[in-house]
C-alpha cells in the first residue's frame, strides 16, 4: 500500500490535515461514521471498530516509519476509533452524539491516569491509538451511566 493511502487512513481522508485543532476535527468527521453505525445495531458497530482499531494501529505504525517522529497532529484515526467506542450500545440521538463527543474530547484531552501513562509509555503504532480507546472506553463507560440513570441521552431517532 502506497504512503499516500496510509495518510489517507491516518488522516481519515484528510480530516486532520487542518491546521488547528485537527484532533477536534477528527472526531467531528467521526460522528456520521458513529451515526451510521448506532443505525446498523450494536453488532456490525463493535465488529467495524474492532477491525477499524487494527487497521489504525498498522497505519499509524507505517505512518511513523515513513515520517518519523511519533503521534503526528495529523494522525486522526485514533480519534475516529475513540469516538466509535465511546458511542458503542449508546441510543441514537443527537444529545448521545453531542454528550459521547464531548465526553471523549475531554478525557482525550486531559488524559487522566492511566491513560497520560499509555500515552507516554507505549510508542508506535499502538502507542499512537491505545491512550484513546482508553478515553473512548472510559467515556464509554460514563455514557453507560447517564443513559441508564438519566433521561439526558433523548430519544432514540431511529
């Protein structure tokens, strides 16, 4: 596979070629993605992610060989996958995706414990992915919460 389909997955078809804020911006092109498959059901949404989660982390290995260097700003797939966990078994409604998308900024963001340990600890591709399938599954998990303590998820659209 040529670099230029690497970037094009590492990027997430450009999503993180913007200048500022492009880990913001590659959870945003995230949500149709997330929205497509809280449609499809629970199943075809984990089975996608787990094999999207694979593919990021041999993309963003072959990323860092081709450019050097580690966790490129530009490398947004790992944000793509964060946000489809943190959507996993989450109603489909707008407060879901806004809530979830905010949920995961934050903890991608702030990086608790453990997740600043991964963050600085695992290098390579899995390294660049794994400190955010930590903040999805943590969001995941608060998402859990809310919507089964609190009517603040809406709705189901579909």
């Amino acid at each position: 596979m040529s670099f230029n389909h690497i970037k094009k997955i590492v990027t997430f078809f450009g999503a993180g070629l913007v200048p500022k804020a492009p880990g913001t911006m590659g959870t945003i092109a995230a949500i149709p993605l997330a929205v497509l498959l809280l449609w499809i059901g629970p199943l075809w949404h984990m089975g996608f992610t787990l094999a999207l989660t694979i593919v990021a982390i041999w993309a963003c290995e072959m990323y860092e060989r081709e450019k050097g260097g580690h966790d490129h700003p530009e490398a947004v797939i790992d944000e793509v996958v964060g946000y489809l966990i943190t959507m996993v078994w989450m109603p489909l409604t707008w407060q879901s995706l806004l809530i979830g998308f905010v949920l995961f900024r934050l903890f991608d963001i702030l990086k608790p414990w453990p997740i600043s340990w991964m963050d600085k600890n695992i290098k390579g591709g899995i390294g660049v992915v794994i400190d955010d399938v930590a903040a999805g599954v943590v969001a995941s998990l608060l998402m859990q919460l809310i919507y089964h303590h609190t009517t603040w998820l809406g709705v189901q659209i579909g």
